[in-house]
C-alpha cells in the first residue's frame, strides 16, 4: 500500500529472530527495514524501532514477547503471531529447569493482537488454522505455582511457622505435585536452609529453618544467590558477593549488538582477565563504571552512554543493578552484615587472594553446580597442528587449491580476533598463527580463543576463489610450459614474504643456535618466573652482535616507507650508558607519536618516537634474530604462586629476580619448542658452586616440579640421540629449484591477486578454524552423567582450549545456573566460573562445601582414593535422600588424616562464624572470625609441600552410601 505500516512479527526467541533476520535480509529487492527487538540487543538497537521509516520502506520488527505489554510501537499496523511462546518447564528426568517451546495461551495472543492499529486500523495475521485455535491453543497460561521454584515459597511458611510446608502446598487452589514439594524441601537441607531433621524424628521432608535459611527467606534474590551472600561475608567478600547477587537477578548489563557475538565476546574476556569467570567479569565491570562515576568521568548522560557503548555495557540496567546492590546491602545489615572498609594499606598480592576467595566462595553457592572436562590426546593434537603452538596457531580446513593467492582475504577475515603472523598452507589445510608479544607469559592467546569462537557462532569464512582450471591455462599461456602446483606455502606477513616450505628436521634445523653443553647467558628482560629473554655472551656471539651494530650505524638510515605498525620489523635507536645506536627491532604496539618496540637481536624493549624509526635494509631483515627466548623446563608455579598472583604471585616475581640478576648464568639446553629453549638454568654460589634456579624455587615453595609438554619431550630424545658433531645433514632443495618456484609463486599473486585480474572466481567456504586442543565439558552429578553437557554461547567459558595437556589432574567449572535443553538430551551451564588450575582443588572443594561426605579407601584400607559427596542417606533404609545430586569424585593426589582434620576445621571455623552473626556479635569480633577463615582456607589450599599426585582409582561400587 501507499501507506506501508510497519509490521511486528511475535517469535518465540532470540534463535528464531536471528533466523528470520537473515532470511528477510537476503531477499533482493525488496524495501525493508528489519529491526530485532529482544532484552539481550543494545539499548540503541532496541530504539530503532520507534524510528519513523523511510518514505517508501516498510519497517519489519521481529520481536519476542517483550513486545506484548513491556513496550507500545505507535506505527504499528500489521501483527503477524505464529503463537509461540517459550515456558520455564522443569524436565523430570533430571530436574533441571528449561524453557520449552510451547503454544500460547489466547489471553497472550489476544494481548499481541492489541498491539497493531494503536493509531489507526491494524490487522492481526494468526499463522496457525482456525480450528487449531479453536481446540487446541489453551485459553490461559499454566498458573504460576506450577511453573517456578518453591524454595523462596517453603522457606516462607517455615519462618510464619505455617505447619508442614509439604501438607499446606498441597492444599493450594492449584498443588504443585508430591515429587516436586519433597524435592525442593530435600534440596533446601543441601542448600544449608533446613536442618536435616525435626528433633529426633527422622523426616526427610521436613527440618528446622537455620540462620542461613532465615537471611533467604528476607533476601529478593535466587536461594543460591542469598548463599553466596552469606559465604561473601564469611570470607571477607561480602561487596563482590552483592554485586554478583544484584547483577544475576536481573537482566544481564553486558549487551552484545545485534550478530556482532565476537566483539561482546572479546569485551567479556577484558573485564575477566585471567579469572576465566563470568562472575569476575561482572565485578570487575561494575567497579570500572562505579570507579568512573566517582572520578565525575560520567556526570553527562551522554559521556555514561558513550562509556557504555564503547564497553558494551547497558547502561540502565548497570543502574538497576547498582540499585538492587543498595537494597541488598542494606538488608543484610539486619543478619549482622557489613562491607568491610578496604584496608588503607595492601600488599602486592591482595587483589589476587581476594579474587582467588571469591572464586572458592562461587563453588561453595552453586554446589553441585560442578563440572569438569575431558582430555585432549597430546600426540594426536600435536599431529593435527602439525608441531605448531597450539597457544598461537588456529586450523582451516577445505582450502581449495591455490588457497595462497587469496591470503590477503584470509588474513582480512582474522583481522577482528588478532594480529595475523603468518599463515601455512599445507594441501587441504592452513595454519593461521598470531602475534604473540615477546613480553608476555605463555597463555593461550585471545586471538585464539576469538577464532574458535567464530567456528562456534558459524560465522562463515567465504574465499573469492579462481577456479583452478583457469589458473593453469593462464600460467600455461605465459610460460609455455605444464608447471607443477605448489601445495606447501608459507606466507610471512612480518618478514612480507611468500615462500615454498621445506621439509626438514625441525628442531635439527636449529642446530646451530642450540650448544650441548653450558651457555653463558645475559638476561636483558624478564617476562615472568622462569620464563625471559637473553642472548649469549661468548666471543661468537660478540663478534656477530658487533658487525651488526657496525653496518647499521655507519649507512645512511631512511625513514620507514610505511606507516608504523604492530609486527613491522625495522631500525630503532637505543641509549646505554655508553652510546646510542640504531638495532633492529620489532614494533609491538602503537600509543599516539610513539611505539612499542622489541630489539630482536637482544631481547629487550623500549619506548620510541615514531619519527625516530628507520627503513631496515632487505639483507638485514633475513639475518637470524640474535636474541633467545628462554623457559626453565619442569616446572610449574605452586598452588601459593596461583592464589597469590596472575600466574606467579609477586613474591615469587620478585625471588626470581633476586636469584638471577646481576649474576653470572649458565643454561644446559633440555629442548627446543616453538622457537623457545626449555633450560636448566644454574648460577654459583658463594662457595662457587653451581646452583640450579629450579631447585631452589620448589625448595622454597615458590614452584612444583612439572611434566615437561609431548613436543618438549620429543624434543629433548631427539637432541640427546645425536652427539655435536654427528647431526645428519638435511637434504636441502638446491638453490635455483626453490628460486624457480619463488618465481613461480611472484607470477601467481601478480596475476590472481590484482583485483583488476578478469578472471572469473566463485566462492568457497573455509571449513574452521578448529584448535584440536579444545576440550568437552563433563558434568560431575549423578543425574546428568551419560548427558552431553553445552555452555552457553555468551559465557566467557563457552570456549575452553587445554593450555597445559601435559597436566593430568582435574579441573573444575562452576555453573551458576544449569537449565536442561527441549528435549533433555543435553544440560545447559550459565554464568561459569573456571576455578585455578590447582591440583586436587575439585576434590577440596567438593569436600569443603557438600552436606555429607563418605570417603573411599583402597583394597588395604591404608590410602583414600575419593570421595562421595551429598545429601547422605537416609538414616532408616539407608536409602540416598537426594542421588541425583550425588556425586562420585575420585582422588588425583594424595589426600591423608590431617587433611580431613584441616576441612573439618574450616567448617568449624564457618559454623562458628555463622553463629556469632545470629547472635549480632560486634565487629571486631566477626573481623577476627573472617581473618581466622580466610586463613584456614589458604593453609588448606597452600600447602608447603604439594600434594603428592597419584593415579586415579575408581570406586568399584560408585554413589553407593555406607560403605565404610
């Protein structure tokens, strides 16, 4: 019509918006505007609805629910209801809540019908049959009691003292069933909010309320949200605990624009840090916008909306949040709760234990919430990666032939995950490695984890492509001859070089670089404990150093022809005490008028004007990098390093620079890896005599011993195999076979890669990118065991890559809401938190926060092997009070007597907390009892000497109860 009203389209999800999204935005020609409308897009994308079309357009609006009541769009002229609705359903296999898809009701069809013609006549389009509306959908919607939880409900009649909340629900105009009343009131006990029996009767659907239950049954939020504020204030983090709380009771403040999922992604993992956890995401967030609000950064609307776009953050809902985070605080007050002050003076290493507390106070609220994952096979991944860095390099798979010609493409795609190093194209298969900064410690790299995370979205990876056949009449008509097609190329975008790759011996082919016997080494820059850069300071060595600075300070240097940026090799001035010269460097970053820049020959960096870069000569350019990067080898940092520090705590920081600086320092090279030596790194003592870094740290609690990773190893029985002077010389591919291809390749991408080339392409789509290093996620409970187990795309750990496979023991991952899918097939996590990679942590854990625990002996009943965590059994029939909760945890390090005494200890130390609160004793009393559990929890963690590992042993009769 002339008038083309606008039309809004009721759909079920945000799944089936994004669906339909693209369906209508591919369809040419026709003159749309399609806008979402859902609670998770940004406050700007939800406001273009109420934009006024453009003349001649008509505006599409696909919404869900939201739009029934919450918000009225004035042009709106044409409904279109395909009376869908999801349902919160708890699925009765496993107990888990889910949202299903289901019909609904007339009552909120007919609300939807009400939305069109609010100012002039409106037309509602039901895409279901007039019969099927008329048997079938259901008049109302399922009443409300039938459909939520009943914890907050049960906890209510218990504190007016109701009665049996079991026989007054049941009394109700709509009773929830039996199974679902006795299940709430047993997960209630497991919860810590009812005693396990009333007096001396033994009945499992009934119990006392404790103090824990009481500060619920005040609190506006969830019954594990309400335990994580009473653990918060137990450990001393009552403030992050109520930020949490007041942030997972509402709309999540963290926005992701509209099909822009990586972006959101990438911004999630910056408030998280190292953390790997939704929950200190939320925190670190909200003091970012808190801590700007105090400064007076945000005092205009505009100024907050802006920090909010720019952050991805939603700022009304960071305000509701911030609201709901006054209310609760003050509530607590009431339970004998106060925010302790931030102490005016912390060391170095506060934040970290602080964060490391608030992650162990996560497990303790969301118990059973816990999940684990499997292994990786290192060989077969190695493999796949063919020897490459897992933490650097992502796989491609279905790369056509002559994929190289098009690496600007590809290189283009991966522009918004990281900065591209190289790519190795190998047949069918590419290499994507990333830039990683020679100054950081040796993670696995966001770029990463932003590329699978691509895989994972199914973003597609589309190649404008020459078709083959048409590349090799081309070529034939040039040369005059059949050519043979090159399937192994390397294309270096730091050096500008696209190469043929030869075979060769790998680490072998580094000979020359790797002595066998002691090095005399300077370390010039220390990335973290163990791991720095250096370079020899033989005779060697100092000759080569010398002829270099010698032919680059006496040319006449040229500005750089380029503009500056990261991974740019080029020449960069340098002042010492003695002089200053030019050396060659590598750009890092770009801040403003200057750069980052890494001296490739010895291993430190500086800060550089711009204007004072120079062009680096091509011969230079190809020399090899003088500097070494160096990683002492079998080691890992103790569980005291992890709590204390990113990595390695401050004080160990600074006992391995005590240790190494200023002292004379001699490597024994184990293995070559990635183009890092692996060492044993030794000094002399006072009394002269050689004393190994690696030893002392571990002696000093500071570092474990660790297994070396699959490729060091190989490395090493490869180095070790062959003396000095017996290394088998590589055939090499004479001199004019690989200038001739070099050649080959040039003519290639002079005649493909020019976008004025008229050669047709067609479009193909890359298969990845995959890490074969990427792990499954397993549940722990009994319930859901044989259940495949999904992340929820917009958590920070809905992407888990093995950063360390060399580790045998078990990591654990918390869920602070875990929902089952449509079918049940699967258990859905929200809102994860990875806990530290601390041997032995799921265990303690497991066995610190469950209601009851048996423990599991070997055949001698000298040695614990694991341990069964629940709710126990029951007291009569021995019959388990809640086994779908149970769960079977198995020992990876040894675990003895004291152990046990020490758990017990801190539950004490807890539960004496815990009374003191409800008998409102003073504050410094409590400060005392939060330092006295603060400390307990890390002389638990911490101890001087690791834990022995051992191999896991399963129990032969698993969640059985009453075995000892």
């Amino acid at each position: 019509t002339s008038e083309r009203g606008s039309v809004l389209v009721f759909l079920p999800g945000l799944n089936e918006i994004s669906d339909m999204h693209s369906h209508l935005s591919n369809l040419f020609n026709k003159r749309w505007q399609v806008y979402p409308l859902h609670s998770c897009v940004t406050l700007e994308e939800q406001s273009k609805v109420f934009l006024t079309r453009v003349p001649g357009y008509r505006k599409v609006i696909l919404s869900t629910n939201i739009a029934e009541s919450s918000v009225t769009i004035p042009d709106v002229t044409y409904v279109i209801d395909f009376c869908l609705t999801r349902t919160l359903v708890c699925d009765e296999e496993t107990n888990y809540r889910s949202l299903r898809l289901c019909w609904a009701s007339k009552t909120n069809c007919n609300q939807r019908k009400g939305r069109a013609g609010r100012v002039s006549q409106g037309y509602c389009y039901r895409l279901v049959y007039r019969d099927f509306w008329t048997n079938f959908i259901p008049e109302k919607s399922v009443p409300e009691i039938l459909c939520c939880p009943l914890g907050a409900t049960v906890l209510k009649i218990k504190m007016l003292d109701m009665g049996g909340p079991k026989d007054l629900l049941l009394s109700a105009l709509s009773p929830p069933g039996v199974d679902e009343i006795e299940r709430t009131i047993l997960q209630l006990k497991e919860l810590g909010a009812l005693t396990t029996c009333v007096q001396t009767e033994d009945n499992p659907y009934d119990g006392e309320l404790t103090f824990l239950g009481r500060v619920l049954a005040h609190l506006p939020v969830d019954l594990h949200l309400g335990k994580l504020i009473v653990l918060g204030h137990v450990f001393g983090c009552l403030e992050e605990c109520l930020i949490i709380a007041a942030a997972l009771s509402l709309q999540s403040f963290f926005v992701v624009p509209f099909k822009q999922h990586i972006d959101g992604y990438r911004n999630k993992l910056f408030f998280a840090g190292n953390s790997k956890s939704d929950c200190v995401a939320i925190v670190n967030a909200f003091k970012a916008w808190q801590s700007c609000r105090q400064k007076g950064e945000l005092k205009h609307p505009k100024k907050e909306l802006e920090w909010g776009q720019s952050n991805y953050i939603h700022i009304k809902r960071i305000r509701e949040v911030s609201e709901l985070f006054h209310n609760l605080k003050v509530r607590v007050r009431a339970f004998n709760m106060y925010v302790n002050a931030q102490p005016s003076t912390v060391d170095q290493e506060f934040e970290y234990k602080q964060r490391f507390i608030l992650q162990v106070v996560i497990a303790g609220a969301f118990y059973p919430n816990y999940f684990t994952f499997g292994r990786c096979d290192k060989e077969i991944a190695m493999k796949d990666l063919g020897g490459r860095d897992p933490k650097t390099t992502v796989m491609l798979k279905n790369i056509p032939p002559y994929g190289y010609l098009c690496h600007k493409q590809l290189q283009s795609l991966f522009r918004q995950c990281g900065q591209v190093k190289s790519i190795a194209y190998d047949g069918s298969k590419a290499f994507v490695e990333f830039s990683r900064d020679p100054m950081e410690g040796f993670k696995v790299l966001p770029a990463v984890y932003l590329s699978v995370k691509m895989s994972q979205l199914k973003i597609p990876l589309e190649l404008d492509i020459h078709f083959p056949e048409d590349i090799g009449k081309e070529m034939q008509d040039v040369t005059g001859v059949k050519y043979q097609r090159l399937s192994r190329i390397n294309v270096d975008y730091q050096k500008m070089t696209v190469e043929p790759m030869e075979i060769s011996f790998g680490t072998l082919q580094q000979s020359e670089m790797i002595p066998y016997d002691f090095l005399s080494i300077k370390i010039t820059e220390i990335v973290e404990v163990g791991h720095f850069w250096g370079y020899r300071i033989n005779e060697k060595s100092r000759k080569v150093l010398q002829a270099l600075s010698a032919e680059i300070n006496y040319r006449n240097l040229m500005d750089l022809p380029v503009s500056p940026h990261p991974e740019l090799v080029c020449l960069a001035p340098f002042t010492d005490v003695e002089n200053t010269g030019y050396y060659r460097a590598r750009i890092l970053c770009v801040c403003g008028d200057f750069a980052e820049v890494f001296f490739v020959d010895y291993g430190n960096r500086s800060k550089v004007p711009l204007k004072n870069l120079k062009e680096i000569p091509s011969h230079l350019r190809e020399l090899p990098f003088q500097a070494l990067e160096f990683k002492i080898c079998k080691m890992r940092p103790a569980a005291k390093s992890l709590v204390c520090g990113e990595w390695w705590s401050y004080s160990a920081s600074q006992r391995f620079a005590s240790l190494v600086n200023g002292y004379a320092l001699l490597a024994k090279v184990h293995s070559f890896v990635h183009g890092i030596l692996h060492v044993d790194v030794f000094r002399y003592s006072e009394g002269k005599d050689l004393v190994n870094i690696r030893d002392v740290l571990i002696e000093e609690c500071y570092a474990e011993p660790a297994v070396e990773l699959c490729e060091s190893q190989q490395s090493h029985d490869l180095l070790e195999s062959f003396s000095f002077d017996q290394i088998p010389k590589e055939e090499k591919v004479s001199v004019p076979s690989r200038e001739n291809k070099k050649n080959l390749i040039e003519r290639l991408l002079k005649c493909f890669s020019d976008s004025q080339c008229k050669v047709s392409t067609h479009k193909v789509t890359v298969c990845g990118p995959f890490t074969p290093y990427e792990v499954k996620c397993y549940t722990m409970t009994r319930v859901s065991q044989f259940r495949m187990v999904l992340i929820q795309k917009e958590s920070i750990n809905s992407v888990v890559i093995c950063d360390a496979p060399e580790d045998s023991f078990q990591q654990l991952l918390v869920a602070a809401s875990v929902s089952a899918n449509t079918t049940g097939s699967a258990v859905i996590l929200e809102k994860t938190s990875l806990m530290p990679p601390i041997p032995g942590l799921l265990a303690l854990l497991s066995m610190l926060f469950a209601p009851a625990i048996e423990l599991r002996v070997d055949k001698s009943g000298k040695h614990f092997t694991g341990v069964l965590c629940g709710l126990g059994s029951s007291q009569t029939c021995g019959a388990p009070l809640l086994p779908e909760n149970d769960m079977e945890v198995t020992f990876d390090v040894h675990f003895g007597v004291e152990d046990i005494i020490e758990i017990n200890i801190l539950r004490t130390a807890i539960n004496k907390l815990l009374c003191e609160c409800a008998m409102c004793s003073g504050q410094e009393i409590m400060t005392q009892l939060q330092e006295n559990v603060r400390q307990e929890l890390l002389r638990l963690i911490c101890k001087q000497k690791p834990r022995d590992r051992i191999v896991p042993t399963w129990y032969e009769k698993p969640y059985a109860w009453n075995q000892v």
